[in-house]
C-alpha cells in the first residue's frame, strides 16, 4: 500500500504539467432537454442549475433528438432488450447491426460496411491492420489528421511520412521519394473540424492514381451533412468511388454512437478478420444500431434540414463578421472565433456560461496549436434568431472586457 502511495507523486507531476500547460480540462455537466435543442440544463455545481444554450455540440443536426430516432431506439428497446450479448463472432451479430451495415454501404456506394465501437475505434483499428495486410506499407498521413488516425498509424508500425496540411505539392514531393511498386496508403480527413476546412479530395485521389496509393479518408464531420444523400464531401463533389475506404461515425450528425468504414467487399472482408479492435470487442447495443439506421435513412431524404443548417452556419458567420470577430471564414457549417490565449478561452468560456447560459467549449492545445486557441460554434438548424442576438450581445460584452482585438468592418 505505502508503495502504492508513492506512485502518486507521479501522477500529481503529471497533471500539474498539464495545468502549467493551461490545458487541464474541466467538464461542464449538463443534461440536455428532449424536444427543446440546442436547450440543456447546467449544473454549475450539485445545488445549482440553470438552463443554458448548447453552441458547441456534434449533434450538427438535433438527431439525437429526432422523434422518428428516439421511436426507433425505444422499439428496440423493447423488442431486443439492451446490450447486443456478445462480440460479432459470439453472438452479437444481430439483425439490426446487419442492416445497419447494408444500409451504410449503401450510403457511400461501397459493396461493405463494418461497424465499430466508436469512429476513433474504427480509424484505430482499420488503419492498424494494414501492415499485416500490406507489410511494405507506406502511409502519408497529413499533419492535422485526428488524433485517432495516428494513433491507428503508429499502432500499424507502418513507415510513415507526414505532410503539410492540404498541400498537394507538398504530398507529390513526397510520394515522388518512394519506388512506385511499394505500397502505399494516403490518410487524410475530408472536413477538419478545428479549421473549418476541406480537402482538395479529387487532386489527392489524382496524385494516389499516378503514384499508385491506396485512398483513406475520414468523413467523420461530413457523413449525414454533406451531399444529397448524407453521403459526405465525396458524395457531394461525385467523388465516392476515387476514394478506397471511407471512415465516418454514428455519433456527430447522425446523433448516436459508432463508427464504420466502407470499402470494397475484400478489403472490409480483411479488416473485419483481422482488426483486434473490431474483433475482441462487445458489438454495440441493437438499438443504438436502429437509432442510426434510422437516422441514416432520415437524412437521407432530407436535403431541407441540410439547406437550413448551411443558411444558419452563414447567419453566424455574417453577424461575427459584421461585429469584426477574427473567424476562420471557410467552406463548412464550423465557425472557429479565435482568442490565441489558453487563459484567456477558457476565462471567455466560463463567463460566457455562467454570465449568459451560453455554452462554447474552449479549445486549446493539444487539439489545436499553442496561439490558435479557440471557441468552436457549430450553429444547427435550431439555432434561431433570437439565441444568435442572445450569443452576439454576450460576445461584445466579453470580448470588449478582455481587451480582445476586431477586424476592421469592410
Ligand atoms: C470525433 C472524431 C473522430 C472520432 O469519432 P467518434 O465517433 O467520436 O469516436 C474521428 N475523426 C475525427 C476527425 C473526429 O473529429
């Protein structure tokens, strides 16, 4: 016991590492209010509450609390009861999660899918077999791949090169360095959640056709709200078939949790008998797997909840321009109001809170680099009018009391 009492210290440098950092997290507990997104009750602390407006949630379109979803979660329920019972190969194959597969294969117009645990899990697991199917694997990772992308490729122990972020000539130089008939992989997300940005995808399949790599990208942030279908950026830009494995979740705009990659019968084929990850793992509960099928199907049809989100996203970004906010003004429903200061974001955040019921999560390093701190809205369809005038009001008042900087007005 007394030795174990020693470790401690160790653990106690640790976090005062991260608190010297400015970067010890500190969760806001909330309970979200059924019926009423983006609405949710704050507990501040055990005796106090109160209602606050959610500005940084994944849930990009309020499925999490979709009727339709939650009916079908609860028919589950009560038809199948609530954990799977098992591993896929043990039981925990269940009907839900065999058309759940289908109807995602269906969604990126590959001939497979398989689920995973999480789309962190998915990454992880996916990219980490791909040595013992491709020994000689090299894989190019561009440098602001998530952070589950990377650790799928250090657990795949493949030889990796990193390039610049979206640089296609960058990439080329370096696809150039390696033979042409060793294998190769590119990894690279289509829409980057911390800047707002997306992929050049055609060029970087251009570049995978002439050197010969294997495609893999991460639509995480685009799956359900990009393109007619859901079918993300690739579905948007008719891009589905150039890209070899497409990677998305089940929990940001489909509003459950998951996640999945879908590919080429033989290549899913592999990874599902071979992926410890997907393996040696409890299937996820039946009716978290018919709470996203139906929220696939939902969205699917369902292009005016799409149009409504853009003309929100861009309601948001006119008021923060007009209000000479420094934002990373880029091509997607994320809207990032940089501070550059770790002290600074998190003092905005909680004044913001506990001042005026608005919740934006401060984001600093280590998910974004040290001076690009930030806030990170990500304005839904049911964001309306009233709660941008409530948000702008709050921001003036914060932003003129820490001495921020604006932009000149055009
Ligand atoms: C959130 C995220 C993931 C992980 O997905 P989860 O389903 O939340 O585990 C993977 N990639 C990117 C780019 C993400 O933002």
């Amino acid at each position: 016991m007394s030795e174990t009492k020693s470790y401690k210290s160790y653990f106690q440098s640790a976090l005062d590492n991260v608190r010297e950092e400015g970067r010890y997290r500190v969760f806001q507990d909330i309970r979200r209010k059924r019926g009423a997104f983006p609405k949710a009750t704050w507990y501040s602390d055990p005796t106090h509450e109160r209602e606050i407006t959610v500005w940084c949630s994944n849930d990009y379109l309020g499925m999490g609390q979709n009727e339709c979803v939650i009916e079908a979660v609860k028919s589950a329920v009560d038809a199948a009861g609530t954990g799977s019972g098992g591993t896929r190969n043990i039981s925990g194959t269940t009907h839900y999660h065999v058309q759940l597969e289908r109807e995602l294969a269906d969604l990126h117009a590959k001939d497979r899918a398989l689920i995973f645990t999480s789309g962190f899990v998915a990454n992880e697991a996916t990219l980490g077999v791909m040595r013992k199917i491709l020994p000689d694997l090299v894989i190019f990772s561009d440098e602001m791949n998530h952070a589950s992308m990377i650790s799928g490729i250090q657990r795949s122990r493949c030889e990796k090169v990193i390039f610049k972020h979206n640089d296609l000539s960058d990439l080329e130089e370096k696809l150039k360095l390696y033979p042409h008939d060793r294998p190769k992989l590119i990894a690279f997300e289509s829409v980057y959640s911390m800047d707002a940005d997306i992929a050049p995808i055609e060029e970087i399949c251009d570049l995978a056709d002439k050197y010969s790599a294997l495609t893999y990208i991460d639509e995480v942030h685009a799956v359900g709200m990009y393109g007619p279908r859901g079918g993300g950026v690739c579905e948007a830009r008719g891009l589905m078939d150039r890209v070899d494995i497409i990677q998305g979740t089940l929990a940001k705009a489909f509003g459950m949790i998951g996640g999945y990659v879908a590919a080429d019968d033989v290549i899913i084929d592999a990874v599902r008998s071979i992926a410890a990850g997907f393996i040696f793992t409890t299937s996820i509960p039946p009716s978290t797997a018919a709470g996203a099928l139906r929220s696939v199907k939902i969205l699917k049809i369902s292009q005016e909840i799409r149009d409504q989100h853009k003309e929100r996203a861009n309601a948001l970004k006119a008021r923060f321009r007009d209000a000479g906010f420094p934002f990373i003004d880029g091509d997607t429903h994320i809207v990032p109001l940089m501070v550059g200061d770790p002290v600074k974001c998190k003092a905005i955040s909680d004044r913001l809170i506990s001042e005026f019921g608005i919740y934006a999560q401060p984001i600093n390093f280590p998910t974004v680099p040290r001076g690009t701190e930030r806030l990170r809205f990500t304005p839904s369809p049911f964001h309306s009018d009233v709660m941008m005038d409530e948000l702008m009001a709050a921001l003036n008042v914060v932003w003129d009391e820490f001495a921020l900087k604006r932009q000149k007005v055009a």
